[in-house]
C-alpha cells in the first residue's frame, strides 16, 4: 500500500502588488529579509507550499493569519523565506585570513585573555561554523595556548537541529577533496534499500566526525533580536555572510549595530564578497587581510 | 548653463528615514524638497525609493532645470534617473530638449531616449547624428542601435571609418540591429587590431548562416593569432542558433576536434558545442563528455527555469537521445528534454529504463560525464517526454513513477497523468490492491470518476482517511455537496466544523451557513470566521460584530473578523468597520480600512479623504481605492497628493483615476 498525498486541490491566487508588499514589509520587520518587487514571484513561490497546506486560496488570507497567530506561524515563515544556500569550505581564505594574518591581534586584545570566541551569525544547517572549527583545529601550532569557542545561531531552527545533527548530503560537501570527506566524515549506512527516489537525490549521508564538533555551539536566533547573540563575553570576530545581501536598508542598519555591540572593540567582522558596510555605520574600519577584506571595531 | 548654490552635505541615514518617514504628510512643493536632500545619501535603497517618489513629484520644468545644472551633479542625475522611470511620460519632453543649446542637456535626452526605446525616436535621433559633440553622437549611434530598424544601417555605415570611440559604438549599433546587410562591412574588420574583436561579435549577434560562414573562415584562417576562448564561443553561438544543419565547411570538423584536448574548460567547451552542433560525427562521445564536464552552458527548455536544461547545441540532434538516455547525471537530463522535443524518436523503452533503474542513475555511478541529479532535476525534462509518449505500457509506469514520488513531485506529474487518463485508469484498475484507498479515489477523480462516484468513495472511507481524500477533492464541488456535513458537524464538532467551513468557502456551499454560523457562536476559529466573509452571509454580522468587541488579549480573531465584515459588506458592518479604523490600535486600524475600503459607499468617502496623508501606506492605498471608486470633485485634491505618493502602489492606483 502506498501513502502520501498529491497537491490536487487549486494552487493559491498569484500574489497580488498589495500582497507583496505587506508580506515583505512583514518579513522585513520581523526577520530584516528583503523580497523586492522583482522578487515576488521567488516569495510567492517559496510561501505556496504553506498557503496550500494551510489551503488558503489568497496569500492576503496567509497574513491576517501570520497577524492573528504570529508565533505559531512564525517558524515556518522563517523556513520558508530563509536561503540555506551554504556549503563546507566555501570562501575559506577569509578563515584562513582570520587564524594567520589576524591572529595575533586579535589574541592580544581578546575578550577573555587566552580564549578566541567567535560567532556565526546565520549559520543554516551549519557548515560555516564547522568549517571554521575545522580550520581552527587545524592551526592549533599556531593557536597553541588559546582557547576557541564558536557560537552559531540561524533564524530557522529546523536547520539549528540539522547543524545539531551534523549529517549531510554530497551537496553540502560538494567543495571538498575525495581525502579531505574522508578525513572529516564518517559515511552513515545506508537506511533504506536503493531505490529510484535515493538514487536521483543521492541519499547518502556523511556525519561529521565528533572531534571536529566539540567547541560549537547552536540555538535558533534573530540577527535584528539583539538577544541571540548572548550574554556572555564579547565577540572577538563575528562571521555574517551572504546574509545581509537578503536584508532591506532598516534591518542592514540594525543588523550592523547589533555586530558592533556584540564584537569586543578591535574585533573583526567578516562579510560574504557581494556585501559592505561602508558608509553604513561609524563604528567600523575596513582592513585588508591577506586577499580579503574585514571591518575592524574601532577602538582598542 | 545655469549654476546654484553649493549643495549642503549628503544627510544622515537617520535623517534619510525620518524624511521618507514624513514624505506622504507632506505637501507635493515640500515632498520636492525632501527628495531633493534624500537624493543625496549614498544608499542605493534610498536612492530608490527617492527616485521613485520623485517620479511622481518634479514637474517637468524642475526636471529640466536639473538636466541644466551643471553645477550639482547629483540634482542633475537626479533629473535623467527620474525622467527614465517616468517611462513614456517623458518622450514627448526629450524630444524638445534634442534641440537644446547645451549638448549636456541634448547628451542626457538622448539617454533618455536610449532608455524608452520608443521606435518613434528614430528620425528626431538621425537628426542628432550630425550633432558637432561627438559624445551627443556616440551616444545616439548605440541609441539608434537599441531601436532595432535595419533601416538606419546606412546612417550608421559612415561611422565605421570614423573615430575609434564613434566606430567601436556604431560596430556595437550594427550588431545589436541584428541585419545580415551588416555583415559585409563588418567583415570588412574583423583583422582590425581595434575594433576587429568588436566586429566579430557583432556578427556573431546578427547570426545566421552567412555570419558562421564569415566567423568559420575567420577562424580556420587565423585560428593560431585568435584568442580561441572567445572566437570558438561565438561560432558556438552562431551555430546553435541556425534554423537547421550547416553546410560543411572543410577542415572545421577536424580544428574544432583537436581543440577538445585544449587546457582551458571555456576553450574545450566552446569547441565540443560547435562540434555538436555541426551535426552528427565521429567526435560525438567526447563532445558531449565535455559538455557534460562543463555542466550543459546556456540551456533551453525544461520549466521556469528549474534544473539542468536542453544546451542549445543538442537541440537539433534527435539522433543523440538513446546515448544520452544512458549516461547518468545532467546528459540523461538532456535525453528527457530531447525526446520531449521529438517524441517519436525516442524509445518508450529506453525511457522507461532510464526512469526505473537506479543504479545506472547514482550520483557517484557519474563518473567523469557529469555530476549526479536530483529528483527536482529530472522531473521537470521527464514529464513533458512522457506526457507526450504513445506506448501501451505507459499508463503502468506513470502509475508507478506517481507512487513513488513526493506530493511536490506527484502534483508535478499531474499533467502527464492527465494526458494518459485512459492508461492510467487501465493500470489503477490492474494495481488496485497495492493503492492506498485514498489515493485510488484521489487519482480516480481526477481521471474521471463522476461526483456521485466520489462522493460514495468518500463514505466508504474510514473517517481518519475521508478527511483527507475531502481536502484534496474540495474542487470536486459536486461530490462536495452531497456529503452529510450537518450529521458530521453535529457528531463530531471539533474534527469536522473546520473542514465544512473551508469545504463551503471552497465550493460556496452556503446551505452549509446556518450550521457554521450556529458552530461559529460556540466556537469561533479562524477558518469558520473566514467562511463566512467568503460566503458573504450578512445574518452573521451581529455574530462578527460580537466577536469584536472582546477585551484585549484575546483579539487574535480581530483581524480575519474585520477582513469578513469587509466582504459582507452593509451599513453595520461599514459603522464598525469606519470605528474600528479611527480608534482601534494601529495594526487593527489599517485592516479596518481595507476591509472599509472593500465594502465602502460614497458616504464613507470622508473618512478616507482625511486619512490621505495617513502614515501608514496601506490606509493610503485603501483611500486611493476608495476615492479614485467615487468620481467627486473634493476627491481631486486629495487624489493629487496620493498620486505623488512615495509608495509606487498608492502612486499608481490614484496616477490612473487621474489620467482616466
């Protein structure tokens, strides 16, 4: 017997001028995420899936139901209009620029002396963040002597407790050597029989081995929600990227005072190539380090 | 040329919101001056978002004035930008400054026109190509292009023996002119050490067998002095884009062969896309491994856009689809969408083959002919191929591509379904044990089965699975409304009130109302308040009107209460509606205009007359509806201010009263 259901029921309406705009300037409010107009039809196909779910026929009926019930439906909103385009080792030289050109700066001025804390902000399924642990694992001639911790928040927690799980498809691998998978990943066994589904999506998973997930820690948190970055200790260097490319004036503006209260002064930010703050806040220097550039906290 | 004060200092990004803050509050003389300060801040957005509402603001006499200032160059760009969004508005005032003493004003109205496209712009255009300021003429040469009229190649031609910047843009002209008159004299250039790279590619853009034969000996010529990357990658565009076969061109075959070998991947696949569109050879195999290796390069069909799509070097060649429907990854991809495009030439078996044995399909089985595929990949090439299959067999394997499949998926392969209902309906008569019961009805309804039929087959069903056999068939209105929904309502009220309601909205069941109107007095929820806006149902108003006056903290309901008020519609719901816009909180208040604003009467225009220069600019665009409904001679002013509305929505709403 054979289960499941197949979406026959009518598509929604296509999204409306009006609808748009009071989705996106609901989704920029709450989550700093920017759908312009040339982007409707991409936030209309990512919300259909939940308008059919929920068989809404309008998506105007889909935000009087984010207003009346907010919290509920807040999650999978967040889910749908958030990209989780990453992978490992994707820009490493800014990894790279961090724990050799940077280093001894940043440990000479760190927030708890002989510690390095660093912060992932949106980190999906957390690739990032395990990438950079990686690397931090492997300087540790250089790093001898300090302490690395590494935060990591994603505004979509199902992707938090895929980071928490830290199993992943070819895709997400797709940057690295047959040897560096091999030294880093552990094939998971197989849970089903081959099948034409497995074998069209490529169903194997590799789990990434335990040492390299000690030091990171995840939670579901909100770039424009000061509160997820914690209330501990200061950010040495806060890595935020290709995230703020998605994000509307207001919410790029708060999302960068928010760095700049979280990053001790002297510490660093790191933004995906397509991004810049300049002009955008005071609060920031831009340095070059090695082939990439960084905004450096002022004040020492 | 005229000169103004020093411009003060670009403002503040605080200051920047707080002016676009205050823009619609303002009148049109100081929304001018806003736009003015806010065109100066460096942010992209905005800069946006003061064009646009500029747009609506500047008089043409202003704009103009800022073309002529040569002193500030912000206000001057201020002026191009606006007019380019002004769209045809702006022809007619280009036009005029073409004849302009200033050859910065005539320079800026030629980009302008560049920017309409407008074919009227030809002759006054022409006209400009005689302009003393050479930049006037560059500028006009690459305009004249974008028009697209072959008739002004001769106008063009003198210039390919001018100077270096007006030959380099009329090459560019001639090119974008796409005539094949053109190629003569381009050809003419190509050993340009200039302009010769230039030429080629307009050449390769005007297409065409006369450009590939040009580009072909071209080639075979001075193939050792070329840069291959970029010669062999416009021949490739030329030959994909041929109605048919080339004629053979000696020695290319074999040239374009020893390039596959090339260091560079561009090199290398621009080489194996000629190769493959020159038509069929012994270089085949290696051809297609390299574009395999390169990932396809521009391809053609599939749907929006979604997965590895047909490269337009293939598309010709019906004679690859048994090769490429054999190789894993992106080529069996490119064998779906072949044999979509040629139906006849593709065999069912190899199709089916294809779909069904995954081993052959394995990311990692891809080996050095591409990567793997996903689901989302392959689906979009193999449904429009089996749609149009004829074969007995084919109703069996849709059926059992469909249950393998993910609902995203199964409603993706609905129209092949369709399409071999008859089949489809043989095997789900033949499989019938292995279905699941709801989906047997689910595919039956959508194969044929009348509404009786579905109906009885949603009564057979055990209540878990008629609930949701009855959510995917509510478009199956008829079956709908033979179903015993007041018994069901009636015994099991909290499973089944919500579902009757979203039935009877779907379908306009309103003999459904008494009983969802009595359910919604106990137990209000969102889908029955819903129900009864769409089924318009005015006894409910009292019911609604109650539910709206709860204490605060228990208003989750308010804003789908107001948005049913708005659908029914009558003076009591308007009385609340027009109450709740003007002292509910500020989230509530800009519904209750929408839902005014759905429902509204002349006599509720005042309200949205007052509320034109509200700050919000959703109760704006609920006030442009409303007014631009009532044609009245106190709606003008308010109208006039709307229409120069910062937010495009409100703008354009009232913008079209007005000009109507």
């Amino acid at each position: 017997m054979t289960g499941g259901s197949m979406p026959l029921t009518p598509r929604p309406d296509v999204m409306t001028e009006e609808e748009h705009l009071l989705l996106n300037e609901l989704i920029s409010e709450r989550f700093g995420i920017n759908f312009p107009e040339h982007k409707r039809e991409l936030l209309e196909a990512r919300l259909r899936p939940r308008l059919q779910a929920l068989r809404l026929p309008r998506y105007l009926d889909y935000y009087l139901q984010l207003v009346c019930d907010g919290e509920g439906e807040r999650e999978f909103l967040a889910q749908m209009v958030t990209n989780n385009e990453t992978f490992f080792f994707r820009e490493t030289h800014q990894f790279e620029a961090l724990l050799d050109a940077a280093l001894d700066d940043l440990r000479e001025g760190a927030a708890l002396p002989g510690s390095l804390r660093l912060l992932s902000a949106g980190c999906s399924s957390g690739e990032e963040p395990y990438t950079l642990g990686i690397f931090a694992r492997q300087s540790f001639v250089r790093l001898a002597g300090t302490h690395v911790t590494i935060d990591a928040f994603d505004l979509d927690a199902s992707r938090i407790e895929m980071a928490r799980q830290a199993e992943y498809t070819q895709t997400s691998l797709r940057a690295l050597t047959p040897e560096q998978i091999e030294r880093h990943f552990t094939l998971l066994p197989s849970p089903a029989p081959p099948s034409f589904l497995s074998a069209v999506t490529g169903f194997d998973r590799w789990a990434l081995k335990p040492a390299y997930r000690s030091g990171i820690q995840f939670h579901p948190g909100n770039i424009l929600d000061f509160s997820s970055f914690g209330l501990g200790p200061a950010y040495d260097a806060v890595f935020c990227r290709n995230v703020l490319i998605y994000f509307a004036e207001p919410a790029l503006h708060l999302a960068v005072s928010h760095f700049a209260r979280a990053l001790r002064p002297g510490g660093l930010l790191f933004l995906g190539a397509a991004e810049s703050i300049i002009g955008l806040s005071d609060q920031f220097e831009t340095i070059r380090l090695r082939d990439t550039i960084a905004y450096r906290k002022v004040g020492r | 040329m005229t000169t103004t004060e020093i411009p003060s200092p670009a403002p503040s990004w605080e200051e920047c919101m707080e002016l676009l803050e205050k823009l619609p509050t303002l009148s049109l003389a100081g929304r001018a001056v806003a736009i003015e300060r806010l065109a100066r801040n460096s942010s992209p957005g905005i800069r946006e978002r003061a064009l646009r509402a500029g747009a609506a603001v500047f008089t043409d006499e202003q704009l103009t004035a800022y073309l002529r200032n040569d002193s500030d160059a912000v206000l001057r760009n201020l002026g191009l930008e606006v007019f380019k969004l002004r769209g045809g508005r702006s022809f007619t005032i280009s036009l005029r400054l073409l004849k302009d003493a200033d050859p910065d004003v005539v320079l800026q109205a030629v980009l302008i026109l560049d920017h309409l496209r407008d074919p009227r712009a030809l002759e006054p255009l022409r006209g400009v190509l005689t302009h003393p300021d050479p930049n006037v003429i560059q500028a006009a040469i690459l305009a004249i292009g974008r028009l697209g009229n072959a008739r002004s190649i001769p106008d063009l031609l003198p210039f390919l023996a001018a100077d270096p910047w007006l030959q380099m843009a009329s090459v560019q002209a001639l090119g974008d002119l796409r005539s094949p008159v053109a190629i003569k004299p381009l050809t003419e250039l190509l050993t340009d050490l200039l302009a010769g790279s230039m030429a080629a590619e307009a050449i390769a853009r005007i297409g065409g067998a006369t450009a590939f034969r040009v580009l072909a000996s071209h080639w075979m010529l001075y193939c050792e002095q070329l840069e291959a990357e970029e010669v062999l990658g416009l021949l490739a565009h030329v030959l994909e884009g041929l109605s048919g076969l080339p004629a053979p061109f000696p020695g290319l075959a074999e040239s374009l062969t020893s390039r596959l070998g090339d260091p560079s991947l561009e090199v290398r696949t621009s080489a194996a896309r000629c190769l493959l569109a020159l038509g069929p050879g012994e270089w085949d195999d290696d051809a297609l491994a390299t574009l395999a290796e390169a990932g396809g390069i521009g391809g053609i069909g599939g749907t929006g856009g979604i997965g590895p799509t047909l490269p337009p070097s293939l598309a010709r060649r019906r004679d690859l689809i048994p090769r490429l429907l054999e190789r894993p990854g992106e080529p069996r991809v490119w064998g779906f969408h072949l044999a979509a495009r040629y139906p006849r030439s593709a065999s069912p078996e190899a199709l089916f083959a294809a779909l069904a044995n995954p081993a052959s399909t394995a990311p990692r089985a891809a080996g050095p002919t591409g990567p793997g595929v996903d689901l989302a990949e392959l689906l979009p090439a193999a449904i429009p191929a089996l749609t149009r299959l004829r074969h007995p067999e084919v109703g069996r394997q849709l059926l059992a591509l469909h249950l393998r499949l993910t609902p995203e998926g199964r409603s993706a392969l609905e129209p092949a379904l369709r399409a071999h209902g008859a089949e489809v309906q043989v095997a789900l008569a033949e499989m019938a044990r292995e279905i699941d019961p709801v989906e047997r009805l689910v595919l039956g309804a959508r194969l044929g089965l009348s509404e009786r039929e579905v109906a009885d087959g949603i009564l057979a069903l055990a209540p878990d699975d008629r609930r949701g056999a009855i959510t995917r068939l509510a478009d199956v209105t008829g079956a709908m409304r033979l179903l015993p929904w007041e018994s069901w309502v009636a015994a099991e009220p909290d499973r089944d009130a919500d579902l009757a309601a979203e039935v009877a909205a779907a379908a306009g069941l309103r003999e459904l109302l008494p009983t969802l109107r009595a359910r919604a007095a106990r137990q209000p929820t969102p889908a029955l308040v819903r129900a009864l806006g769409e089924l318009r149902d005015r006894e409910s108003v009292p019911l609604l009107l109650a539910l709206l006056d709860v204490p605060p903290g228990r208003r989750e309901l308010n804003p789908l209460v107001l948005e049913s008020l708005g659908r029914i519609g009558g003076p009591e719901a308007r009385c609340a509606l027009a109450a709740a816009a003007r002292s509910a909180p500020a989230g509530e208040a800009r519904l209750a205009y929408r839902a005014l604003a759905l429902c509204a009467t002349e006599d509720d225009s005042p309200l949205f007359r007052e509320a034109a220069t509200h700050p919000d600019w959703y109760v704006r665009l609920a006030c442009a509806d409303v007014l631009t409904r009532f044609a009245r001679p106190e709606n003008l002013a308010p109208l006039a201010l709307l229409a120069g509305d910062p937010v495009p929505a409100v703008a354009h709403r009232a913008l079209a009263s007005l000009a109507g």
